[in-house]
C-alpha cells in the first residue's frame, strides 16, 4: 500500500480517518487559504462555492504530495455560505455572537470537498452539500449557548459541534453527516479501497 497522509491539522479529519481504521500520517500544508480565497469569485452560487472547497482541498494535498513524492495525499476543506455570504471561522465571541444571530432562524449550506494527490498532481476529487436549517432561538439560549461552549464556538465555522450542545440549535439537517463534519468520509474510503490504499 501507498503511505498515505493527511494534509491537514483538522483534528476531527483525522479521528474521521482513525475511527475507521486508516493508516496514515498527518502533515499540516501550511496553505495561505485566504490568499486562495482571494484569488477566487465573490459569488455564493452553491457551484462557485463547491468549486472553492474544491480548489482549497487541492491546494492543501498539492502542497503535501510535492514534498512526499510517491505518497497518497488526502486534502479536505469546507466552506459555510449563507444566503449572499461565506463565512470563516470566527476570530472572537464577539464575532461568534454576530455570527450566530446572522444565521438565526435562516438555512445555511456547509460546502465540503476531499482531494487525492499523487506525485503532485490531484489524481481524484469530491464534494458535497448539507443543508442545515437553525431555530429561532432566544437570547437568552444564545447567551447560555456561548457561555457553555467559551472558546470552543471559535474552532469550527459555524460555531458549532453537532456531537455537543450545537445540535440544540438546530431545527432540521439535511446532508451527509461526515459532511457536516467536513470530510465526505464514504466517496474517499471507496477512492483508497480502488487504490488498493484500503482494504477491499
């Protein structure tokens, strides 16, 4: 079998991998992602936004299989869009709070994509939707949400960790839950077993 890495410092990516009895080393790409964001369209049509994902997860197993030649890289990214905005993760509560009430009561669309690179070069892509929909909470929930959670909101996009007390804001969810968590885990797994970088 390929050695095969992760390009990514996600820590919940490489639980999804690890649960499912993958092989693997981790090395962060170090890729500017905002330099990629940039340099991309400012439409949030859902194609432009997929396409984005898709161009970030390049990038990070680019970055990674040029240094590793002869390894299978796995690059991952997601993008939350809303409406007529993207949004990243937030630097701040204060941006966490602004971020939560923007998307009270409103669907939001969460945008993952997976990459395979080989010898520098992207040799397999993916990528996928899910739809989530939040309540109308209260302010009061929204101030025990974030006292509950502190610092944590900060680490995923839309501040939220569907496992914990995030699932509480929520009122439907379509989509795929390793979307949700920002590796289309069954495509990939499918991908290594044809390579012969899983087990069959």
């Amino acid at each position: 079998m390929s050695l095969l890495i992760l390009a990514s410092a996600s820590a919940v990516r490489a639980s999804l991998l690890r649960q499912a009895g993958l092989d693997f080393h981790v090395r962060d790409s170090r890729v500017d992602e905002d330099a990629v964001k940039k340099s991309f369209a400012d439409s949030t049509d859902d194609g432009d936004t997929d396409a984005l994902a898709l161009r970030l997860a390049e990038e990070k197993a680019l970055a990674v299989s040029r240094a590793e030649p002869g390894a299978l890289v796995i690059g991952a990214d997601q993008i939350m869009s809303c409406e007529t905005r993207r949004f990243d993760k937030p630097r701040d509560m204060v941006e966490a709070r602004a971020n939560l009430l923007f998307l009270r009561g409103r669907t939001h669309t969460l945008h993952s994509a997976v990459v395979l690179a080989l010898d520098g070069e992207v040799v397999w892509g993916h990528s996928a939707c899910a739809d989530l929909a939040m309540r109308d909470f209260s302010d009061t929930f929204l101030d025990w949400y974030l006292k509950t959670l502190g610092e944590k909101v900060k680490t995923s996009v839309g501040c939220y960790q569907l496992e914990g007390p995030g699932i509480q804001l929520f009122e439907r969810i379509e989509g795929d839950y390793f979307t949700i968590l920002g590796l289309p885990l069954l495509p990939l797994l499918a991908e290594l077993r044809d390579r012969g970088a899983a087990l069959s």
